[in-house]
RNA sequence: GGCGGCGUGGCCGAGUGGUUCAGGCAAGGGCCUGCAAAGCCCUCUACUGCGGUUCGAUUCCGCACGCCGCCUCCA
C-alpha cells in the first residue's frame, strides 16, 4: 500500500511518487520573527515535523527545509517600538521559536535558511525575472507583472479576472496591475537596506521562498507544505515566480496545506484580540498536551483551540504514561517511546503497527492512528494482570505489545515520561508519609489514611493503593 | 460577489454503499478496592433537511439550509 497525500494543486489525494525515489525534500514555510509564535503557527509546524518523522519512518530519505523570514515590515516596526535593530528582533523571536518547538517535540529541520543570508540569490533572481519580462521597476521598487505569466493562479484556482472583481482600494501607485507584487522594495530612511541594481532596499516577502527553496532542493522539488492561508497569494506568488524564471514548471509536485486554528469558533486574529502564544500553551499545559492535540486531528482540518480540547488531549496521554509505566513494572524493564525508528519495508502486514501506517498512509490519518495506539493500550492493559501474574503467554504478547507502542508513540514524538520528584528529600518525605499511613491501614484507622492521600493529593502527589503496596506519582502536566 | 472546505451519537473526531465495532473525553451501571485511583466489562438506539440513483445510502448525485476559511499582512 503506498503512501497517498492530497495535493492541493490537484484538489486530491494522490500517490506520492517523488522525484527521486526513495528521496523526498521538503519545504515548510517558517514563521516571519517579529513575535512570539501562536498556537496555529505551532501546529502547523508541528504537523510538519510530524509528516518528516513519518516519511523517514517509511524509509524515504528526506531533506526538510524551513525559513525564517527574518526581514519584513512588521521586524522593522518591531524593532521600532522597542528601540532597537531589526536583527536583534529577529534574533530574539527566532530563539524564542526554537524554544517552543522543541518543547512541542519538533526537531529541527534539516537546514534552516534566513532570508537575510540570500539576499544576492534573491537579487539574482529578480534580475532574472526582469530580464525574462516578468517583472518591472517603478522607481527603487520592482515588482512581478502578473499578467505576463499565464498559469497565474493556479494553485489557489481563481483567474485575475475573478479576483479583480473583489479587489479592494488603495493600489499602489507604481503597480500595472493591482495585484502585482513586489520583488524588491525601496528602503526608506533608518530601514535596513541591501543595495541592487534597482538602489538600496530589501526583498518583497515572497521571493525568498521560491529562492531558497530551489536553491537547497532543486526545481520540482517534491513537498511544498504551509498553512492553508498561504494558498494565496504567497504560495501562488511562489509558483509565478519559480516556474517563471525556470520558463518552466513544475516548481513543487506536491503542496500540502494545514488547516487553520480556530478561537471558539472564529478566526484567530490579532484585530479579534484572541491570539494565544504557543508559549503560553507550553507554559499552562506542556508541550507534550500540545503535541498530541495538534496532531490528534488531520493535518487539514480547522481545528479549535480551546481548554476542553487541551483537557481532552491530557486525558488520553494521561492513559498512554499509565499503560507506559504499568508495563514497564509488569515486564520489568521500562517502556519509553523509541524514536527514529524506520520500519523496514514489507513488515506492514500485521498487528497494531500495520493499522497505524494504513492510517497514517491515507494523507496522514493521525486519527485513526492515535486510535490504533489507544486500542493497543486497551489490549496491553487486559494482559496487565496475567501477566504480572506470570502467565508466560500473557507476558510475550504485553512484552511484544510494548515493543509496538515504544515503537509508534517514538514515532509520533512524544516521550511519556512521568514528572520526577524535585528531590530525594521530597521522595523520601512521600515515602515517610506512605509508611505512616500504611500503619494507619492496617489498624484499619481509615479517617487517618484518607487524610494523608488527600493531603499528598492535594500537593500534586497521586497515591494509588495496590494488592502488592502503595504506588505514587507525581500528576500529570502543568495545570494539574 | 468569486474560490474552497465542512455539517457524524452530550463534546471532540475517524470511516464505510448492506451483515459486529472507529477512537478519545464526559455520563450511568458493574467488577476490583476498607474507600478511592488506575484498569477491565456493559450502556448511552450517530450520521443537517428534501429529492434522486440503487434491491439497499450516513456513504454516490442534485437542491436547500447552516457553519468555516481564503479573496489584504496573516500560519
């Protein structure tokens, strides 16, 4: 069964067939530094460092390319209100970036590219399309000429004559049309400037993509991937510029899309007021809550952010630490997510692992594959007592059950680890406590015994009375 | 107005032309437990509406209604 992805280009899902087999490069467009990532930002890139994790799991060898776009309007009134230079703005949110995603389980890509590291290959370029008759100078600007390049609009599928229609006010003076774009943008005074052939200033938005992009994967690279309102014009401007300058196409041959993150039902916009930080989620629920709830849903779908979300998200990773710790007792040997594993080809025929990647290799059916673990947990957890029992059988079936869910939770990111004790000295006072009560127990003084768990309870200590003893743990995440 | 997506049980969210079932959360009952917790078992008669195709549609087609996104910087 192969691996089947929807291709917005053609509006279905379709096999994934690289350029290369065997080889797939991919280019996620990163975020522009002027701010703290938000939540859909993150699941976006999340999704994307989901879909590279997968795609090496499947044994393809894959170059994952992302930028930051470290040079643009808002850096510059950034750096504005706070007094300082562009770079150190840049510098700052980028670090920032870098903090979160690691904390929501991303790793980083293959090569990270900054705009402001190509800006003679971006110069070249525009030269390029400019020479071709694809774009213009106005002044110290230069913009692309839309209508010189036939397939435009394309990837979005709205013609210039439809978009014309709902166009708004405010052209800008040196346009031909109202929906060119800029390639090069003049810089104003106290602006950061590179100098060109058309005077001083700094690269439109959308070339360092279609630039950097071919630069480090070729033309006609293979996974072109972004959030769904990138669609257009940024990823329409990308083609118009690629295929125009290469006088070819394709420049991508597959774009996928993610859905948008909704706030209660709206969009999440700074003009709606309900921006919410990704740090602020790592910080309130982990960054492994996040994980799994960006990617308990498809990749394209709108989800909604909200707490019942989140609260929903930490119950079931709640269940899969459980299953992880309790097997780890019942096998004697800890169970912890494995990750980097590549499954070997021809092994997709049995078991839970097999369900897993027939869902997962539908266009990346996190869904059902996250269902596929939970009814691995449900199966382990029925061979929990036998097996601690010593029921040989029980114990091979759990042991190669966990095998599979060390294998599969690695595989999406996560870690399920149990928070530590702070200390020795916290462990010891619980474990003190615990001895306390179970003489309380055992005179069958109940009242006293209830008090201490509620107590520990209480201080994020969760006690658990077994036939073979007392167990505690730490809760869950944050917030608990 | 143009383009696109979506409407599944209390909530979230997969999936399928027909005989058993997504999964999670929540709720109720049971087992276990001194009581809990965790876990297990059971229950909670789902597919927006109306037509059409079909022996049979939640699944295909059409229409209607509703929701959402993009069309301007936007992840």
């Amino acid at each position: 069964m192969a691996l089947r992805v929807y291709d917005v280009m053609r509006r279905e899902v379709v096999e994934l067939r690289p350029r290369e087999p065997g080889r797939v490069g991919m280019y996620v467009c990163g975020p522009t530094v002027y701010g703290p990532v938000h939540i859909g930002n993150a699941r976006t890139l999340v999704w994307f460092d989901m879909i590279r994790r997968y795609l090496r799991y499947r044994g393809f060898d894959v170059t994952y390319v992302m930028n930051y776009t470290d040079v643009d309007d808002k850096i510059i009134d950034r750096a504005r209100i706070e007094g300082t230079e562009p770079d150190v703005v840049a510098k700052r949110y980028a670090a920032m970036f870098e903090r979160d995603m690691a904390a929501l389980g991303a790793q980083p890509p293959d090569i990270l590219v900054r705009a402001t590291d190509h800006i003679p290959d971006m110069i070249g370029a525009i030269r390029g399309l400019i020479d071709a008759g694809l774009a213009y100078r106005a002044d110290g600007d230069v913009f692309f000429a839309v209508e010189r390049f036939p397939d435009y609009g394309k990837l979005s599928r709205r013609s210039l004559d439809e978009m014309r229609a709902g166009e708004r006010v405010d052209p800008h003076p040196g346009k031909r049309h109202p929906l060119d774009f800029a390639l090069w943008k003049a810089a104003k005074p106290g602006e950061p400037a590179w100098d060109s052939p058309w005077g001083p200033g700094r690269p439109g938005w959308h070339i360092e993509c279609s630039v950097m992009s071919t630069k480090y994967l070729g033309m006609g690279f293979d996974i072109h991937g972004g959030a769904g309102d990138l669609i257009f014009p940024h990823h329409e401007n990308e083609i118009a510029q690629a295929e125009g300058l290469a006088g070819h196409g394709p420049f991508v041959r597959y774009w996928l899309h993610a859905g948008l993150v909704q706030m209660a039902g709206e969009k999440m916009s700074k003009s709606v007021g309900n921006i919410v930080s990704a740090g602020d989620v790592v910080a309130a629920w982990g960054g492994e809550v996040a994980r799994y709830w960006a990617l308990s849903a498809s990749y394209r779908t709108q989800v909604v952010f909200s707490e019942d979300a989140l609260t929903d998200a930490r119950a079931a990773l709640e269940r899969w630490r459980t299953f992880a710790a309790a097997a780890g007792r019942a096998l004697g040997a800890p169970v912890a997510p494995r990750p980097g594993l590549v499954r070997p080809p021809g092994t997709e025929g049995r078991g839970y692992p097999a369900r897993f990647v027939a869902a997962m290799d539908d266009d990346f059916n996190s869904a059902g594959a996250f269902a596929t673990i939970h009814e691995l947990v449900r199966t382990g957890n029925r061979l929990l007592e036998p097996a601690e029992r010593g029921d040989a059988t029980a114990r091979d079936e759990l042991g190669s059950l966990a095998d599979d869910f060390a294998e599969l939770t690695g595989l999406l990111g996560f870690r399920l680890e149990a928070p530590e004790a702070s200390s020795g000295l916290v462990a010891g006072l619980v474990e003190l406590l615990l001895r306390l009560r179970e003489e309380a127990r055992a005179s069958r003084d109940f009242g006293r015994a209830d008090a201490i768990r509620s107590g520990l309870g209480e201080l994020g200590v969760v006690v658990e009375d077994t036939p073979s003893g007392p167990r505690w743990h730490l809760s869950g995440g944050p917030e608990d």
